[in-house]
C-alpha cells in the first residue's frame, strides 16, 4: 500500500517537471527555442524551478532598423518559482551573441493563469532582460529585451502563442533596435 502511495506521489510530481520547444514565426522572422527542466536530470533539484536554454533568431531587415541583420543565438538560465497556483516569478541570465555583439543580460519573467471559466486555460506572460555596458562584450554597448505574451493551452501540454517581442542591440557607436514584431507560435511541454 505505502509503494502504491509513493509511486503515484512521484508521478503527480514528474507530470509538473517539463521541459519545452517553442517556435514563432511572423510573416519574415523565424524563431527557435528550448528549455531543459534540469529538476528531470538531478534528484536534488525540485522540478520546474531550474532550466537551462538555447534560443536562434532569425530575424528580417524588414522589422529592424538595419540592413543586412545578422541572426541572433543565445544560451539561458533561468530559475523560476511558484508564488501562488496562479502565478510563476523567474529570474535569469543569458548569454547573447549576433556577429559582432555579445552581452551578458540579466532579467526577470513572469507568467499569471488569467482567471477565465473556459475549457482552455490562458496564460500572460512577460519578459524583461536588460545589460548595460559593463555586460556588454566585444563591440556591444548596451541590450534591451521585453516580451509580452498571450497563450491558450488548446491541448494538454501543447500551447498557441500570440506575443509581441522587442530586442535592442546598442553598439559603441549606434543603437540598433534588432527586432521589433508580433509573432505566433506553438509551445511543447514533455
């Protein structure tokens, strides 16, 4: 009876450890990611509180205030609490890069579970990273990312996203606004 109890226990606990792959996409911009859930992999850390990521860009001239942009890769971390059933707080760090720019951003994201009486769950989310010059690497001055999303759980684990995402890459010698669009995509928890 005690193993039973156990058993179903540690399931109800790993079915919350999830890690994910999301893609974005807008009439020019393709955007790739995904996060470890590193609570899957040590039994010392509790599930969805720890993840590591990588994240690819590529963005178009046409939501940018340059030409010829170069695409954008970063590695994250990120360490996430729940405040209430309804509410996660996470901060991170990241490491970007484009050609010639490379900074070290710290940031702060936050997802609420809109109280809503439908069969589909919807979630806000919003991200905000920043670094200023001390780090910023190479040829970089400053980084800006805020994000605001809306997502709607359309099936078990498998989420529609609707966001808005704005990037500055600001250089020693001019500020660049790197992306700035809406986009939609799809979201995988497994």
């Amino acid at each position: 009876m005690f193993k039973k109890i156990f058993l179903m226990a540690v399931s109800a606990v790993s079915v919350f450890a999830m890690h994910s792959a999301e893609v974005n996409v807008n009439n020019s911009d393709l955007e790739l990611s995904a996060r470890l859930d590193i609570g899957q992999f040590n039994d010392s850390v509790e599930p969805d509180t720890i993840f590591f990521g990588a994240k690819y860009l590529n963005a178009d001239e046409r939501h940018s205030d340059v030409h010829n942009i170069d695409d954008y890769q970063e590695i994250n971390f990120l360490m996430q609490r729940e405040i209430s059933p309804d509410f996660r707080l996470g901060f991170g760090v990241k490491l970007n890069h484009t050609e010639e720019f490379v900074s070290i951003p710290l940031g702060i994201e936050a997802v609420y579970k809109l109280p809503v009486t439908s069969s589909v769950p919807f979630y806000v989310g919003a991200i905000l990273y920043a670094a200023p010059e001390v780090l910023s690497l190479d040829k970089a001055d400053s980084f800006l990312e805020y994000r605001f999303t809306l997502e709607a759980e359309a099936i078990q684990n498998v989420f529609i996203t609707v966001g808005y995402r704005h990037i500055d890459t600001n250089y020693e010698r001019r500020d660049v606004e790197y992306n700035d669009s809406l986009y939609f995509g799809l979201k995988f928890l497994f």
